[in-house]
C-alpha cells in the first residue's frame, strides 16, 4: 500500500510528507495540484490496481469518502505531518 502511495506522488509529481498504513486505513499528508477528491481517488486506484496484481483477496476495500483537509500554514503542514508519524498505534511490521 505504502509504495503504491509513494508511486502515485511520484508519477504524478506530488509531495508526499507523511505516508501512515494501518490495518484498516492509510494516513497520508501530500501537496498536490489537485483538488482532494481527485487525490484520493488516485491513490485508491492505484492502490486497488496493486493489490489486484498481487492476487490479494478484495471484498470492500475501501470506504465512501475519506478524510481531505486543506492545509493552509506551515503550522497546519508540520502539525499534521507530527500526527501521521508519531501520533498513531505501535509501527506495524512489514
């Protein structure tokens, strides 16, 4: 999951400050030339495209909507960048 995210900002030329995956959702903070909706639903396609190529089991991979907050200081970036790393359960293992 986390390298279809770091594929997407990449091919897309996107900034990625903060990747987060969980075992139930993913925390990413991103500056990007898009609106949010079209950002989330680039990495859930790609996302999805992975896991397909990976033979993975889908039933219902991903939730209606998502979380798509502006950030609009330094303040906001740093703060949610603080969150995604450090502020979440125990790292989980590859």
């Amino acid at each position: 999951m986390e390298q279809s995210i770091r594929e997407t900002c990449e091919i897309r030329k996107w900034t990625l400050w903060a990747v987060n995956v969980r075992t139930n959702h993913v925390h990413v903070v991103v500056t990007a030339d898009s609106k949010p909706e079209r950002v989330l639903n680039a990495f859930k396609a790609n996302a999805t495209r992975k896991l397909t190529e990976a033979k993975a089991r889908l039933s219902k991979t991903w939730s209606r909507g998502g979380s798509k907050r502006y950030l609009w200081t330094e303040e906001q970036l740093l703060g949610a960048i603080a969150y995604v790393q450090y502020d979440q359960e125990e790292p989980l293992d590859d």
